[in-house]
C-alpha cells in the first residue's frame, strides 16, 4: 500500500543538501520510516542519485545492532563514501545510537554528506539536537495520516471514512488491518507495549498506576479545559489518591509530550494578545490511541472531530492555541458582568491568522448564533471560520463568517481561505 505523504515530501525536498541535520520526528508508527527510506529514498532515485549514494541504517532491527556503536557506524560509512560525489545518509531512529549527537556530529562534518534521521521522542531529538547544533538542524515533525492521505487508500465513501477515522485513527498501518475487534486490539496493544514501554524505559515512575489514570483523565478530556492543580485535585477528590501533587501532574503530562502522545494548546487572550498561564487544552496526537486508552468505551463526536481538527491544523504547519475573548454583558438587574468567550482554535503560520470555531451539529439559528458569538466579538481583519459535522453547502454568512463541512475542510485545504 503506497500513501503518499505531500506535506512532508514537500518539506524533505526543500531541505535537500541544505548542510544542515533533517530530523525527521513524531510518534511511533506514524510513518517516518516509510517517508524516508521509502518514498525519499524513490525520489532521490528519480533524480538520478546512484543506488550506492544513498545509505540507509535501520536501526530498530536486531540484526543491525551493530551500528548502534558510534565508532562502527562512522567507519561503515567512511568505508561506503568512495568517492567526492554527494551521499544521502538516512539512520532510522537514530536515539538508538550511544552517544549520537556526537555521531551526528561527525557525520555533519562531511561537506559531501546529506543527513537524514528520525526518532521517535522529543527529548533524544528536538532538545538535544537544537541545543548541540544551534541552528545546524532542521526538524521535520510528522504526524498520523490526515483524513485526505488517509481517504487515497481507504475503500469506501467519505462518510464511512470519516468514522472509521475518527474511531481508529490514522497510524497507516490500520488500513491493511481487517475487522473491527482486529484493530481495536492492535491500537491497545500498541499503546502497551510500544508507547508506555517507551516511557517507562525513559522514565523513573514510581507508581505506574497512578500515571495510567492520568492518561485516562487526558483522554476523557479531550476539548476541555485543565491545569495540573485542577487535575491534582480531581484526583483527590473522585480519585481517592491522596498522595499525587500538580507537580508530579506537570511532570507526568511533560513525559507524555516527550513521547509524542499528546500535544499541549495554551490560551491565549485575542484583544490583549498575550498568552494566559492557567488552564490549557490536550489533543492526541492520534484520536484511535486516544480511544484505545479508554478502551473504546468514550466516544464522543463532538470532542473527536475537535481533536481531529486540531491534528490536521497542526499536520498543515499552524502554531494552534484556544481563543479567549473577555466582553461586558449586562445581566437581566442590568448590573455589568465580564464574560470570557472562547474559540475552539487561533491558528497563526507566519502572517497569517484564522480563527475557527468546531461545531458539530448547528442545527438552528440559536445554535448559529452561540458558535459565531465569540468569533464577532472579534474585530481584526483575519479569516472566521465554523467548521460544522454536517454535510453543508460552503457559505460565507451576513457575519462574514465562512460555515464549511467537517468533510471539505479535511479533504480540500483550500477550504481554509474561502
């Protein structure tokens, strides 16, 4: 099964001999190894690069675990780099390697070798190869296929895919998985021991359980507003643990960052234009692990499509924070009241801004008028969009709000500057 992956091929090309580490990120199975070793490697090819310039160490197989001593690796390629023409060196989680910023290093220090990596955890990478190269890398962060990769190889119609999507998600791997039971059981056998495994072994946890709940609390929450105090205290009160802090909550949520699982979107206070430290929203970064977590058994698709959403937002390039817009009301005792409204997303990419409002179901005027109230409020010049679950005709309304379906908004980027 071939899916291509545009976005990131775009990116990979860009960067091409650029002299710089290409750190190719993101969680496990997400598709890494398949951008690099098989559809780069393919496009290396059409350009005429020969077969024995491109060198490719995979290092999740045993049978490579040789190359995971820095001083055999750095000799297996000085030994394949026979001549001044420009060599392609891809390593396939590359954290694997002891001592690999220092590896890197070295390699990077070859003015005909082009470095290519991918790892599957922030720490080993985004911290450590930012802080010991200090401009000499560029981060390409992949995530699970987007609804319109994953819509190139799924057999059916947009609907039926759409809940398969947001039922399972979008590691590729699930497309060549058949049956439902099949691939619930891959998605939480993933999550046990591959995603948890990962941070254990990273990780001194001391009572596994108690982070696990923690996990579950995050994926029961999707949408929702929460801070580690809040968290803390949830715990304490409904949990019966006594003993946990927001501390540990923030350094637990750190871990799970680190891994990949679940991004953070902060606040931020559209007319004061500054971010608010308090409360945040957390999204997974793959709604089928987040279902898996809860055992399949909370499934709303309100929250889904919001998380959804916020993955293909992010997929396309968008630093993506929740919108607050605080106003004056006047109660019914006319006494003057501060409201906070919020939007669902404030998506900025250089100069660029939108402000978008999910809606899963707007089925009247109040429900329209409830949605678009904060976007109103408003009053820079930048795009407003509602993306509604229904299948809608795209409409700009008297608001100048732009209403789209959830389907050609995920299916049509363009959708995004109608």
């Amino acid at each position: 099964m071939n899916i291509l992956r545009p976005t990131y091929m775009r990116q990979l090309i860009d960067a091409q001999n650029n002299g710089l580490i290409k750190v190719v990120s993101g969680i496990r199975r997400a598709g890494k190894s398949y951008l690099l070793k098989t559809l780069f490697r393919a496009h290396l090819l059409e350009q005429g690069v020969p077969t024995d310039h491109i060198l490719v160490i995979d290092l999740e197989g045993r049978q490579n675990k040789a190359f995971r001593d820095p001083d055999y690796l750095l000799e297996w390629v000085d030994k394949k780099m026979r001549d001044d023409e420009q060599y392609y060196i891809i390593i396939d989680e590359v954290q694997r390697v002891v001592d690999f910023v220092e590896m890197l290093g070295s390699l990077v220090l070859k003015e005909n070798a082009d470095v290519y990596v991918t790892g599957s955890n922030s720490h080993f990478l985004s911290s450590d190869i930012a802080t010991e190269f200090r401009g000499r890398s560029d981060e390409i962060h992949v995530y699970p296929l987007s609804f319109e990769e994953f819509m190139t190889a799924y057999d059916g119609d947009k609907a039926d895919g759409l809940q398969e999507y947001y039922m399972y998600g979008g590691l590729p791997k699930l497309l060549s998985i058949k049956g439902d039971d099949k691939k619930a059981a891959y998605l939480e056998r993933l999550y046990r021991t591959v995603y948890l495994r990962d941070i254990y072994e990273r990780h001194t946890i001391e009572n596994k359980a108690e982070f696990e709940e923690l996990v579950r609390v995050l994926a029961s929450g999707v949408g929702s507003l929460m801070s580690p105090t809040t968290i803390a205290n949830t715990f304490k009160s409904i949990k019966r643990l006594q003993n946990i802090t927001d501390k540990t909550i923030d350094t637990y949520i750190g871990y799970l960052q680190d891994a990949f699982l679940i991004e953070k979107s902060e606040r931020y206070d559209i007319k004061g234009r500054q971010y608010i430290g308090s409360s945040s929203k957390y999204y997974f970064k793959d709604c089928g692990l987040r279902n898996a977590i809860l055992s399949f058994r909370q499934f709303e698709e309100n929250h889904i499509m919001e998380n959804a959403l916020y993955n293909d937002l992010r997929g396309r390039g968008f630093r993506v924070d929740v919108g607050n817009v605080n106003i004056r009301v006047r109660d019914e005792k006319g006494v003057q009241q501060r409201v906070t409204l919020e939007v669902d997303f404030v998506c900025n990419m250089g100069s660029k801004r939108y402000y978008i409002q999910s809606a899963w179901r707007m089925p009247d005027e109040a429900k329209m008028k409830q949605e678009q109230n904060s976007l109103c409020q408003i009053k820079d010049e930048f795009h407003k969009l509602i993306i509604v679950g229904d299948r809608i005709k795209l409409h700009r309304n008297e608001k100048g709000i732009t209403i789209a379906s959830i389907y050609d908004f995920l299916l049509d980027q363009t959708t995004i500057d109608q």
